[in-house]
C-alpha cells in the first residue's frame, strides 16, 4: 500500500510503504480512534496515521461545533444511517419495524453528532463480555478508564466514587424544560429514583451527562 502522490508534495515522499512511514495505523476516528491515536502520539518518537471513511469537523463554522443544532446531523452525509433488522414486538410505528440507528461518519464518530450525551453503557454488558471470555473488560475493569476520563466537579454527583475529578472532558447535567419536574414528580410517584445515566445500575429516572467541550 503505497499513499498516493499530489502536486505539492517533493518528489518521492510517498515512495515508501505504509509500514515504513508509520509506527501505527489507526482505523476510525470515533471516540475511542480518536483517543488511542492522541495517546500514542504524546510520544513524540511516533508516528500515527489516523484513518477516517467520512468528513473532518474541524472547521470553525461546522454544524458538529454548535450543539443545539446536532438533529441536522441525523440522515446527513456524516451518518452512516444504519437500520436494526425488523423487531418482532416493538418498533410497530416504524416501517418495516426497523429503528434508525445514527452513527456519526466524520471525525470524532458518534460523539459529534449525538447532542454531546455520555453514556458508558450498563455494568450488564461489560461483565457479559468479560464473562463470555474478554478479559479485562469487566465492569470494574473500565470503571478507572472511564474516571480517568471525565470531570465531574460540577454536578450533583460529583462526589460519587463512580465519577472522575480531575479528567480533560468537563461534564454537566442536561437542562430540560419545565415539563422536567412533573417527569420527575410521576417517576417518584410510580416508585423510580433519580440515579445518573452512568452510574453501575441505571435504572429510574435518568440524569443525563453531557460533554461540556464537544465531541472527542
């Protein structure tokens, strides 16, 4: 494999193969792509090359920089716009009973057009995957990563053992309309909490983190 060769670069530059230019090739620029690549490259002996099939959203005026407007994102040529296959007892509003499924086709994947929602996903999963034999990726395997990650200061559970301090990514708790206390009032009153959407059993009413500097 061999890059090809534009006007502007001397001549030869891309004489050499792929493995000989690059310490690492890394495939996929979402959230995680992204962060493995900036990783690797705090080494400054390296070179990575990060690869992305779809669009850069890096420029100032890129509809990924402003937030509020991320359901444009939605259907776009920087979704892959995949479907479920048909649902047997849900999805009856749907055509086909297929759900759309956005995942983001520009740097920073998904985290540039999911509205900046962090959802780690339930301690249910990883502890299946480590229990059908990915080993390491257990719940309280992760839990450090994602810590590590995050800063929470500012939230009212910011003081949880489940959430990092002192991490590049600021989080916040969404903001809803006034609609957001009677939601609250008719969950308590059903018998269903308040917890955080990333806490280790994320069940009752949720508490959405947002990433309060954009996608990463």
């Amino acid at each position: 494999m061999v890059l090809p060769e534009r006007k502007s670069d001397p001549p030869g530059v891309y004489e050499k193969s792929f493995k000989e230019m690059y310490d690492y090739i890394d495939v996929g620029a979402g959230s995680a792509g992204s962060v493995v690549a900036t990783r690797l490259s705090e080494d400054y002996d390296t070179s990575v090359l990060l690869l992305e099939a779809g669009m850069s959203d890096l420029e100032p005026d890129d509809v990924t920089q402003i937030p509020s407007l991320w359901g444009s994102l939605i259907g776009s040529e920087k979704d892959w716009g995949y479907h479920s296959v048909q649902q047997k007892y849900s999805h009856f509003a749907y055509e086909n009973e297929r759900a759309y499924i956005a995942q983001g086709k520009v740097l920073g994947g998904s985290s540039s057009i999911n509205a900046q929602n962090i959802v780690r996903g339930s301690r249910n999963n990883y502890d299946q995957w480590e229990h059908e034999g990915a080993v390491g990726w257990g719940y309280d395997d992760v839990l450090p990563f994602f810590r590590k990650l995050e800063n929470a200061t500012d939230t009212s559970y910011g003081d949880s053992t489940l959430r990092g301090l002192h991490g590049p990514i600021n989080i916040k708790e969404t903001t809803g309309s006034i609609l957001q206390s009677f939601h609250q009032t008719a969950a308590k009153e059903i018998g269903f909490s308040t917890v955080d959407c990333n806490s280790d059993d994320p069940i009752g009413r949720l508490l959405v983190s947002i990433n309060g500097v954009g996608g990463y």
